[in-house]
C-alpha cells in the first residue's frame, strides 16, 4: 500500500531547509504522497526511512527498458491521467511485426523499412525502435536465425513472440544482450518464463483474458521475483482494448494498484486488416495509454503521422524545446560570411536556420540560451537584452571565424541595438534584421 502524506511526513527530517524546493518537508511529504516529487530531493533522508519510503515515492506505473545502447526503448514511469496535469513520461514504443512465416523479400522489406523510416525534426530523430518477432512455423531453428538477422542487422528492441516455451528459450538466447521482452507469460508457462526471465534480466509481458486473471497473474509473477512486467489484457477489438488502457491507468494512479502498475502492450495489428484504420487505432493508443503499440508494418504514410503525434504528446508542455547554445555553421560560411544572433527556443532556430537555408547565403548562426524562450519573449523577459547579447557574443568564439565585426540581431528586439554596441565595443556594427523571419531570406541577398 502507498504511504499517506503524513505517514511519509513521519520518515522525514522535519528541518524545514528548503533544500528540496518547498518551504516545509510537510509540503514535500504531501507532493511526494502525490507522485509529484521525488525522494532523490530531499538529502537528507536516512537509508532506512529510504526504504520504507521507496514504494511511496515510486511512479505508479513501474518504468522499465527494452533494448540496450542508443536504441533502448524505456517505457512506464508515468504519474498523470492527461498530460495538463503535468507531463507525460515515456513515450510508447512503436514495435514492427515480423514472422518466421514470411517470406524471405518481406523480411528483408520489413527491415529496410525498419532502418529508413526515420525522420528529422526540431533537431530530433523520429522513427520507430522495435521489431516483434514472432515464432509462427513452430521451426525452433528458423525462429532462432530470424532473430539472429534482426539483431545483426538493425539496432531494434526486440520482443521475442511464441506460444512455446522452447521456441521463446531460444530466442531469447540468441539476444539476449539486446535485453528483450519476452512474449507472453500466461497461466500454462508462468513459472517457466518467470525463470528465464530472471535468468536473462529481460521484462517479460504477461497475457490474460480479463483484468482480474491479468491482476493474479502480475502478483504471482511479481512474489516469484520478476519486477519488470509489461501487461497485455488480451483485448483485440478496439473499444475493449481503449476500455482496459484507460482501467489499467486509472487503476494504477488513482487506486494505486500495484498489481496492474506497469506499462501495457496494444497490438492494433491484430484489430483491423485495413492500414489506415490501424494508424487510427495506433493513435488513440498513443494518447491513451500503450506502453508499446505493435503494427503490421511500417509504411511512411502512416508511421510519419504517429511519430509526429506521439512527439507532441510526450513533449513536456512545462518545458519548451531548446537547443544548445553555441554557434551554428549554415552552408559552409567563410570567415566573411553574414553572423546572425538569435535566441534557443527550438522553433525560432528552426524556422530561423531554414529561411537562412533558403536564402542560399552560407551564414553563422549563433544561438543564445535564453532558456528557451523565443527573441521577443526573452528580450521582454530580460535575458534577450544588450549586455547580455554582448557578454555571449564576446564569448562564442565568432571572432575565431569571421573577420567582419557585424551582427545582426532579430528586428523585433532592434531597441538593444544601442546597449548592445556598447557592450561589444569599438570596432563593432549591430546590424538590425528584418522583424519576420520570413524576410529574412531576402534580406540576406539583398545584403550579399
Ligand atoms: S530537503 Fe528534506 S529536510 Fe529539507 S525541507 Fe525538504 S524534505 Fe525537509
């Protein structure tokens, strides 16, 4: 059972030191009872109210990692029902179906689509991270050299599908550095894949007929020692299977429910034989609530979409997106090429670094941190202002690259241009940009 406010207030050490970002440990303890801090502030914590604690202050739904290296896929974690209400965590993984019954042009399709879908945006890599194999054959071996393709020519996550038990043994064996989730524990098999489970440290996903089998089943799979579940309720018609996500997320976050506190597997693949209805149903599973969303294939028309969703999704709504700050070369720019100053909101430098694209005018572009906030708002914010500008500037390094002394800053905070030369010194010329980014383009030529 979780801890309430005050039981957890007792375990604290009530100094009230503000060390954690609240004013009281009372307060600390009622946020910590929430889901909305974490034990990690708090330093002062002993180890042994630690590990009383560590169940209180644990996500609701446990997270976990499929998958090992860059591409390793962590899902769970999460602590709200809409993403208002705070942030959603991690977001699902999109897994690609591949059978042992394919043939050989289809795998090999599968997996080049696999590698090439993959899609560049606000300077992230969108794409899809998992491939589900499954053992339909009932051929141990060729199960076992279908995975061994998989894992030596792609990166994936990788779940391992059969109903035999042989079948999952060696499949598991042949990846098991790739830490997959193995596919599906279920009455019949339990003991014997809480066994290689634990014997791999893979997750293992438990499969059901209904909720109440689903909940026995995690508390016998949890008591034997395995920590990392993945819950398949076994739903494959649409509505019943959005009616169990959402059960199993309430159940989790508000009666705290343990027994169903873990990231869950949808498999829209097995819904509906029609593509786009499939991304449709993929969707819905991507704002409520999959851990991991199995689909047919992957097909740029409808995969491009889901990933677009999901990025908007799980983008913390409480932080914008930034980019470092530094200097950013755009179209190979000579040491007399334009240098333009802007500020890290993702968006500004995107919009920004493409108009400068499109004016063919290989540039500097240096970026400030202004903690995320756009040129108008940092400038009104006060960290867009001309002693600012001008520390950063001296600082970047841009002298190292250009022999000019000219920079151009954003047209709408053209009122820094004083502060700012002043700040930069003698020697320098702050060159007023256009106030649209749109016209940038045209500006750079017409200056060129
Ligand atoms: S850091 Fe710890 S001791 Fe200090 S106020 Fe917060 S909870 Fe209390």
């Amino acid at each position: 059972m979780a801890l309430t406010g005050i039981e957890i207030f007792k375990l604290l050490p009530k100094t009230n030191c503000k060390e954690c970002g609240v004013p009281t440990c009372l307060a600390f303890a009622m946020n910590l009872a929430a889901g909305k801090a974490e034990l990690s502030s708090c330093p002062y914590v002993s180890e042994e109210a630690k590990a009383k604690l560590s169940e209180a202050s644990a996500p609701p739904i446990r997270p976990l990692v499929i998958g090992s290296g860059d591409n390793a896929v962590k899902i769970g974690g999460e602590t709200v029902l809409f993403r208002h209400e705070k942030t959603f965590v991690n977001k699902p993984g999109f897994a690609l179906l591949i059978s042992d019954t394919m043939p050989e042009a289809e795998v090999e399709g599968r997996l080049r689509r696999f590698k090439e879908l993959k899609y560049e945006r606000v300077g992230l890599v969108l794409r899809g991270e998992i491939i589900a194999v499954k053992n339909e054959s009932g051929d141990i071996g060729k199960f076992e050299a279908l995975i061994k393709k998989i894992k030596g020519e792609s990166d994936a996550a990788i779940i391992v599908m059969s109903d035999e038990l042989e079948a999952l043994k060696a499949g598991v064996a042949a990846c098991a550095e790739r830490t997959p989730l193995i596919y599906a524990a279920t009455n019949d098999n339990s003991e014997a894949l809480a066994d290689l489970a634990k014997e791999h440290k893979c997750p293992l996903a438990v499969k059901a007929d209904n909720m109440e089998a689903l909940s026995l089943l995690s508390d016998k799979l949890t008591a034997a020692g395995v920590k990392d579940l993945v819950l398949d309720t076994g739903s494959r018609t649409f509505r019943k299977a959005f009616e169990d996500e959402v059960f199993i997320r309430r159940a989790a976050l508000i009666q705290k429910n343990r027994s169903l506190g873990f990231p869950t597997i949808t498999f829209p693949c097995e819904m509906t034989k029609e593509p786009m209805k499939e991304a449709m149903i993929a969707a819905a599973f991507v704002a409520k609530y999959a851990g991991i969303i199995v689909l047919s294939d992957f097909q740029g028309e409808t995969l491009f979409p889901l990933l677009v969703e999901r990025l908007n999704i799980y983008t913390d709504p409480q932080r914008p997106m930034m980019m470092q700050q530094g200097i950013y070369p755009i179209g190979n720019p000579t040491e007399d090429s334009p240098a333009l100053i802007t500020t890290n909101f993702a968006l500004t430098y995107f919009i920004v670094s493409s108009e400068i694209e499109a004016s063919r005018v290989p540039s500097w572009l240096l970026v400030m941190d202004t903690e995320g906030l756009s040129v108008l708002t940092a400038w009104a914010a006060g960290k867009f202002v001309g002693d600012a500008i001008g520390t950063f500037v001296k600082k970047s390094g841009i002298t190292d690259k250009v022999k000019h002394r000219r920079i151009v800053i954003p047209g709408v905070a053209a009122g820094v241009s004083g502060d700012l030369e002043e700040e930069l010194g003698a020697g320098w010329e702050v060159k007023i940009g256009p106030r649209e980014a749109a016209h940038l383009s045209a500006y750079l030529r017409m200056a060129s």
